[in-house]
C-alpha cells in the first residue's frame, strides 16, 4: 500500500516542479527565480530520495545527497552575485 | 513491516506532499518577494523533512537511514542559510536603489 502512496507523491512532486517552473519563467525580479530554483532543487531531492525507494537501487541515496549540496552551492553563488555583481 | 508502522509513515509522507502544496500555492500566489520567501521556506523544512521521515520509518534500522538522517540534517542546516542569503540580497539592492532616488 505504501508503494502506491509513493509513486503518487512521486507525481505530485513532478507536476508542483513544472508549476514552480512558471514562477522561475514569469518572476519580475530575479530572486523570484532563484527561490523557484531553489524550491525545485529540493522537491528533486526528494524525488530522488522516493526512486531510491521505489526501485530498490539504494544507491540512489547518494545521489540524492550530491543533488542537496549542489542546490545550496548554486543558490549561495547566484545570491552573492545578485547582491554584489561580482562573485569575489 | 507490520500495518501500523506503515498507517504512520503514510501519514508522514501524505503530510509532506501537503506542505509542498501549500509552499508552491504560496510562490504562485503571493504578492511580493519577501512573502513568497516565507511560503517556500515552510515548505522546504516541513514538507521534505516529513516526507524523509516517513522514508526512515519505512526503511527500518539500515544504513539508508543513517544516509536519511544525513539528507536530513543538511538540508535542516542549509535551506535556512539559503533564504536568509536571498534576502539580504533582495533587501540590500531596494535600499540601494532607494538611496539613489533620494
């Protein structure tokens, strides 16, 4: 029973990304964008996360943390340029 | 895995996905950057942490869950980084660009 819970929150995951995609695609300014993008990279670690599940492929979980750190990574580096115009 | 084991991870992963709803209701229909910020925080920490916590109760005592608990604990750590990050961002420029009105 759980199985069927997964890949219907697997689903949802996949359609509430395209939705935060039009946020990132219509946003007035850009932190608008880097919200959507920073909202999506965890709904996508998440999916990650539950394939792990679905599949029996435990190493997926790995790759589910290496997603986390590059969201964090891509998000600090965009914030600093946003806020200063350059990167150092 | 006996039934009510699986009844409570059920709940923890259908709490999850309800979070994520409300966080993505809230990027889409708020009105400014700072609110949509606070909409989407919610619905990083609360919605990804049940739904990894009904992955923890679903896998039982193995090394997943330890790599679980991990997930976890760094995006507890870093997603509040990242909004505050984004927001001194955003307010720094409007005081900018409001200085130079003036």
């Amino acid at each position: 029973m759980i199985t069927h819970v997964m890949i219907a929150i697997s689903i949802f995951l996949s359609v509430m990304a395209f939705v935060c995609l039009y946020r990132a695609y219509i946003g007035p300014t850009p932190a608008d964008r880097v919200i959507a993008i920073n909202v999506i990279s965890t709904k996508v670690t998440i999916l990650i996360v539950l394939l792990a599940g679905l599949t029996n492929q435990d190493s997926f979980v790995d790759v589910s943390i290496v997603y986390a750190m590059m969201g964090f990574i891509t998000t600090v580096a965009v914030s600093k340029y946003l806020e200063k115009g350059k990167l150092f | 895995m006996n039934i009510a084991l699986e009844i409570i991870a059920i709940l923890f992963l259908l709490g999850g996905a309800f979070f994520f709803l409300v966080g993505t209701m809230g990027l889409i229909r708020m009105p400014d950057v700072f609110c949509r910020m606070h909409a989407t925080t919610k619905c990083d920490t609360l919605g990804a942490g049940m739904i990894l916590v009904g992955l923890m109760i679903f896998y039982g005592f193995s090394v997943i869950t330890l790599k679980l608990l991990l997930i976890l604990i760094f995006i507890w750590l870093t997603n509040p980084t990242a909004a505050h990050i984004i927001a001194k961002a955003e307010y720094k420029k409007e005081w900018l660009t409001k200085k130079e009105e003036d």
